[in-house]
C-alpha cells in the first residue's frame, strides 16, 4: 500500500466510518443498545453500509466512550449526552476563539 493510496486516507481519517456497532460497542466496553440509545438522543449519527447495517468512525466512538464515563458514573443517558455536546461546543469555541486572537495579535503587529 503507497501512502497516497486511497485505503490510507481512510485509514488517517477520524471521520471514516470503519466500525460495526458490534465492534465499536465492545471498543467502548458498552452493549450494541447503548449506542443505538445515543443515536436516539441524537449524540452520533452512524453511517448505514449498503446493506442497512450502522457503521461508527473514531471521532464518534471517541464521543460514545465520553457517554458511557458520564453514564458509568451516574448521569442518565439524555443528560450525558446533552453535557458531550456542550463540551465539544465549548472546545470548538476556544478553539476558534484562539485563532481569533492569534490573527488579530497578528494583525496588531504583536508577537
């Protein structure tokens, strides 16, 4: 396999939906229920393959695995889910909040 391959960008890729539920569940040390009652909450919106089945990438099952500490730790289900969205928001938000301030230090003419 070469690294301009098309298998390799999938392979780097945190989006790439390369899990089955049976897989990602047990990844996560949760039951194929659990993941589908993230899915109703809305948490992660597994891929479906072409034959119907639901298919997880990194990115999501690393969310799923932040749930289930949550969930493992006491918090109901919704509530669990609701605190992952706020946290990833939270860290989309410094993020760029971050950049914001690093192009205006930048702009000023400040290191």
């Amino acid at each position: 396999m070469t690294a301009d391959s098309p298998l390799s960008g999938r392979l780097d890729d945190d989006d790439y939906p390369a899990y089955t539920m049976g897989r990602a569940a047990e990844m996560i040390g949760a039951s194929p229920a659990f993941l589908r009652a993230l899915g109703e909450a809305r948490l992660i919106t597994p891929l479906r393959s072409e034959g119907g089945h639901r298919r997880y990438s990194r990115y999501q099952l690393r969310i799923a695995a932040r749930a289930r500490e949550l969930v493992d730790q006491g918090t109901p289900v919704e509530a669990a889910c609701r605190i992952v969205i706020l946290e990833d928001q939270l860290e989309e938000a410094q993020r760029l909040n971050a950049e914001y301030r690093a192009a205006a230090a930048k702009d000023a003419g400040t290191p």
